[in-house]
C-alpha cells in the first residue's frame, strides 16, 4: 500500500471517526449564553436583519453588557434559525460541525507546510495528520463544539488558521497581502483573531528567515517590517473599532491585578488538562489569587516563564522550530482572555484556539524525543497504540457531549465538578423549580446564597420559587433585592412585573416593564405582558406607541397588530373578531370565535359560533365540547350532556369532553 493510499485511508477513517464520536451531540440543548445571544435574540430571526448585525452591536445579544460586536457570528445563527425553520439545535450544531471540520482540513496543511519546512521525512504528513486527529477527537473540544454561541471560538480559529494557510502557500496572497481577508472575518466573529498579527511575525522569522528568535543582528528587518507593519495596522485598526462598537459591553471582571497574577496558573491547567481531561466543568468554581506570593501563583509564573524561555531557546534549532512556534501560538492565543478580566477566571472552551499551537507542538517534541526509538518499533504495534489513544480521547469526548444533553446533565456535572459556584448550584436548582421539586430547588438555591450572596439573578429566581411556594411577602422581598443587587439586569424587572400582575397590582406592573423595555427594548416577552396591561388599564394612547414600535421590531406581529387595531377602533379584540366573522370560511375560525365568547362569559355567543363550525364540518368534536362548556355555564346540563355525548361518539376518549360529560350529569343528578 502506497503512502498516499495509506493517507486517504487515514483521513477517511478519521472523518468517520470524528462523526461517530459526535453522533450523539446534534439534539443538545442550548445552554448559558445560548439564552440571550439565541434563543431571545430576535435579529436572528430574519435574513433581513444580517446588514444590521454589522451596523448595530445590540443585535448580537438581548443583554446590552453582553453586546459584543461579532456579526459574522450573528449571520450564521440567522442563517441556521432560518434552515431549521425556527430553533432547531440540529441545524445550529450542524453548521458549528461543518465550521469544526473545515478547520481541521486546514490544520492538516498548516501543520504540513511548517514541517516540510524543517524535516525532509516522509513521515510529516502521516504526523500531521495524528495531530489534527488528536486534536479533533479531543474531549475539551466538546466545550466548544457543543456550546452553540462558543461558535465564535471557533470561526475565528478556523479564519486564524485559513489565513496562515492561504500565507503559506500562495505567493500571490502574500505579495498582495490576500492572507490578512481571512484574518478580518475572523476577527468580525471573535476579536482575538487579531493575536494573528504576533503569530505571523513568529511564523516568518521562524520559516521564511529561517533564523532563531535570537539572531537579532541576522534577521532581515525590511522583510520583517513588511509581514509585521499590515497585520499590526489590521489587528489594531479592528481592536478600535470593536472598541468603539461595544459601549455597553462589561468584562464581567473585578480586579485586574488579582485576575492576572492568577492566569499563569490557569496555564498549568490548561496544558494538563491536554493530557488528562478529567476535569471539564462547563463553568468552574475557580476564584482569583489575592497576592503574587501565593504558591500556586508563583508556579504559574515560573511555568510561564518556563514556556517562553523554551520558545527562545528551541528557535535555535531548525528541527525543533515547529514545537518553538506551536508554544508561541498557545501562548498568544491566550493575551487576550489573560488581559481582560472577565467574570470567570477560565473557561476550558477558552483552549480550543491556544490547543492548536499546543497540539503541533507536542506531537511534534514527542516525535523528535523519541525518534529513534520509533525505528525499532513495529509499524502495527505503533499504529495499534496511537490508534488507542485517539480512541480513548473519543470516547471521553462522546461522554462529554452526553453532560451537554439538556440543562439538568450539564448543571449536574457543574454542581458536581465546581461545588462553589453559585451560578452553578442556582441552575441545577431551575432544573428541580421547573419540573415542581420545589424544597430541592429551595436546599440549592440556599447553597448558592453561601457564595454569591450579592447574585441578582439568585435573588429573583429565589423570589420566584417562594412565590410558587405560597411566600409571597418573601417573594417580593426576593425580587426588590434582585433589582437592587442588579447593573440594569431586564429580567429582574420583567420578573417582578409577572408578580405584581398576578397579583392585581396592574400599574406597578406595568411600570416596571417600561422599566425592563427601556434596558432591552427588543425582549418580547416583556411587550407581550405590557400590551393586554395597557389595554386592560385603558391606556390606549400608551398602547398605540408600544404596539407600533412592536411591529417596528417584528413586522406582521399578530399580537401588536390585533392590539393596535383595537387601540384604534376602541372595541374589543371579540367585537372586532364578531364583526369578520361574516367572512369566515372555515370551521376552525368559528370554533376560535366561539372560545372567545366563552372566555368573555357569552355563552349563548359560544354556542351560536360552535355551531357554525358543525354547520361547516359536522364531525367537529371540539365544537360539540364548546356547546357542551356553555350549556353547562348557563346551567343546562342536560343539553350540556347531549353535546358531549356527541364529541364522544366522533371522538371516543376525549379527555375534555368526558370531564364535561361527568360534570353535566353529576348535577343532574342534584
């Protein structure tokens, strides 16, 4: 078997390998960020809105501190919304895949080029073939893959490698500077695309110049100067101008001394992490070191310091250049989540840019290392071990995507993994409010109060809880905390207004979700509460406003288009209805139109439309059950009983209707 037969094979069974271990992924549910940036994001609803995405930061996510400027990202989901016909998590993990292969196939020749560029051996591509493999089966790449907003991650690495490819490979793009295209979409998904700019010059002292990191004195400036000049121009004319877009958007940080003296440490963690991948959290329980003495500080730092004396001094030999580089990228990819504080103090999808330099690097020391010891080796015994391997790190990975499941896997595993994280414990808590658990949800909820005793959104979810409970002065106590623990939290106001409108206290409601508007104008749910307030507070003049910019944000909306006609006309949305109904074609209709009458306490009205759907459709059991819900409200059990008796025989086992049967009878019976 020749070696390019042997290579084909190898990337055959690779893909099948890679889609095998994913097989179990593409129902995950959306998860964490997933919330604000998918799911209540209503610009992805609409091909129309992608020109805005590049207009208008706010369109990225319904959380204004969370506004981030990556249209490109916002184009895929708009593009994977409308595919699957609203949010289906199949086509939104199946673009995120396409994206994740794609880069893989661009690794191979990136790595390829790099160590053609040092080794004659005829090995390289079967070498560079194992690191892609071994970096795509790998189980932290779950952290990414399955978290559909991480796409960012990885459209950016993908642009961040396609660019060094397109550099590496074609003369053109380099004289013309065509490499730097792929560089600028990248960084429209995720802004650290732009830590290109280092890498390339790494990359051209390295293998265009072919000198150490040390021979100051030998390298050709000029060349240097004009890789280096239009990738720096590029990476910080972007940095400004994301900076510029995103005015509302916070780091979510506190202290920046504390956040990076703990960093380095995070290093040691995510390089262990690459051997042993045992401890995935989907969101960890680390905090931040308080002094630069601490002893896992100080180990960060001489780890760190470790890394970047062995880029210096590898860069002196030719073979061991592509390790030096691949410790340079690791390291780069990691300045801008190591720079910026953000609120939690590592994330291991955060690696899935950094592994690819570490990955090259690795496979390619242990190659080196062990060299002619592989000699000596069997080619079956060898393949056989690798192929374990790569194996092993599958099924971790085909484990992992099952914790990515629903929202009670995932936050089970977190609470599990990072005991201390109040967020953490709040959520697995949801999981057991949601399903009616209400004291398990009640002990986790307390748990998480231990340790983030500030926690807004705790505080409403708590607030929540208590008033399923019955607790309702320590529901609103709940909420009042939330607001006031909250930086312009929506939500919390939106939360509050449900309780107060529940509990007829109808303006207050409707004050706090102008309140909650005014933070997210685009959040749905709050226009859909506010609208029947003002129209049941007779504030038509109000409602007129609210529903006219409704229809601004989703045009046709029926809910603000009914309403507004209403505001309009000053009847009712059954007045209106009655008067279209001489228009009505279909039995459905009428059946509606009798519903409404129901619900309005008309019930002769129900009648009189329930049975111009029979006249329509004679067999209609869901119309002889709206007669039989009238007669039984006018008292008229024996005529109720005869309609059911009806939708009974059309309909054998009609929950519904045998209720209302039993109902009619047992006061006949009186």
């Amino acid at each position: 078997m020749t070696d390019r037969i042997k290579l084909i094979l190898f990337s055959l069974l690779l893909f099948a390998g890679i889609v095998f271990t994913y097989s179990n992924h593409w129902h995950n549910d959306f998860h964490f960020d997933d919330s604000h940036a998918v799911q209540n994001n209503i610009y992805i609803q609409s091909l129309k809105n992608i020109p805005l995405f590049f207009q208008d930061v706010s369109t990225f996510s319904s959380l204004p501190r969370n506004a981030s400027y990556r249209p490109i990202v916002s184009t895929t989901l708009a593009v994977d919304y409308y595919m699957g016909k609203g949010l289906n998590p199949v086509y939104f993990h199946l673009s995120t895949f396409i994206f994740f292969l794609l880069q893989g196939v661009l690794m191979f020749f990136f790595f390829l080029k790099m160590l053609d560029a040092v080794s004659s051996n005829t090995s390289n591509k079967f070498i560079s073939m194992f690191a892609v493999a071994l970096y795509m089966l790998h189980p932290t790449m779950a952290e990414t893959i399955n978290y559909i907003i991480a796409r960012s991650d990885s459209l950016s690495t993908m642009f961040v490698v396609m660019g060094f490819v397109v550099y590496q490979y074609s003369e053109t793009a380099r004289k013309f500077y065509l490499y730097l295209i792929p560089i600028l979409i990248g960084s429209l998904a995720k802004p650290t695309a732009i830590m290109f700019a280092p890498m390339i010059m790494v990359y051209h002292i390295l293998f265009d110049q072919k000198k150490s990191l040390f021979d100051f004195a030998k390298m050709k400036w000029k060349n240097l100067f004009l890789i280096a000049l239009p990738s720096l121009l590029l990476a910080l004319g972007i940095y400004f101008y994301i900076k510029h877009k995103e005015v509302s958007w916070v780091s979510g940080g506190y202290s920046f001394f504390r956040y990076f003296i703990t960093q380095p440490f995070i290093f040691v963690h995510y390089v262990s992490q690459f051997f042993l991948p045992t401890k995935l959290s989907a969101d960890t329980d680390w905090g931040t070191f308080e002094a630069i003495t601490e002893p896992k500080a100080l180990i960060g730092f001489i780890f760190l310091a470790g890394l970047i004396f062995a880029v210096f001094y590898l860069s002196k030999f030719q073979k061991w250049r592509p390790v030096s580089f691949g410790i340079a990228f690791f390291l780069l990819a990691l300045v801008p989540t190591t720079l910026v504080p953000l609120a939690e103090v590592m994330n291991d999808h955060r690696v899935f840019y950094p592994y690819v330099g570490l990955v090259i690097a690795l496979v390619w020391a242990l190659y080196l290392l062990l060299e002619d010891y592989l000699k000596q080796v069997a080619t079956p015994v060898l393949t056989a071990a690798l192929v374990l391997l790569l194996c092993g790190y599958a099924y971790g990975t085909h484990q992992r995507n099952k914790v990515w499941l629903s929202e009670e896997t995932l936050w089970k595993d977190v609470s599990v993994k990072s005991p201390k994280n109040g967020r953490g414990l709040m959520n697995y808590g949801l999981v057991f409010m949601g399903r009616g658990s209400y004291d398990t949800a009640d002990y986790y909820f307390t748990r998480a109060l231990e340790y983030c005793p500030r926690y807004s959104l705790l505080h409403v979810n708590l607030a929540v809880l208590k008033n399923a409970m019955g607790d309702k002065v320590s529901a609103e106590n709940y909420f009042k905390n939330g607001i006031t623990f909250s930086t312009g939290e929506a939500g919390n106001y939106y939360f509050y207004a449900r309780f107060l409108k529940d509990n007829g206290r109808k303006d207050e409601a409707i004050d706090n979700l102008y309140k909650c508007l005014r933070i997210v104008d685009a959040r749905m749910d709050a226009r859909y509460m506010l609208i029947p307030l003002l129209y049941q507070q007779k504030r038509l003049e109000e409602l007129k406003t609210v529903c006219t910019r409704t229809l601004e944000l989703v045009p046709g909306d029926a809910t603000a288009s009914t309403y507004l006609q209403m505001a309009n006309s000053g009847k009712s949305q059954l007045q209106i209805e009655a008067e279209a109904s001489v228009n009505y074609k279909t039995p459905e209709q009428f059946l509606n139109l009798s519903l409404m009458y129901y619900n309005a306490a008309d019930y002769e009205g129900c009648i009189a439309a329930a049975q111009k759907a029979i006249a329509l459709k004679s067999d209609y059991a869901e119309a002889y059950n709206n007669i039989c819900s009238a007669y039984n409200s006018l008292n008229k059990f024996a005529e109720g009983a005869k309609a059911c008796e009806a939708a009974l025989r059309i309909k054998p086992g009609y929950a519904l209707a045998q209720g209302n049967l039993n109902w009619a009878k047992s006061n006949l019976l009186k």
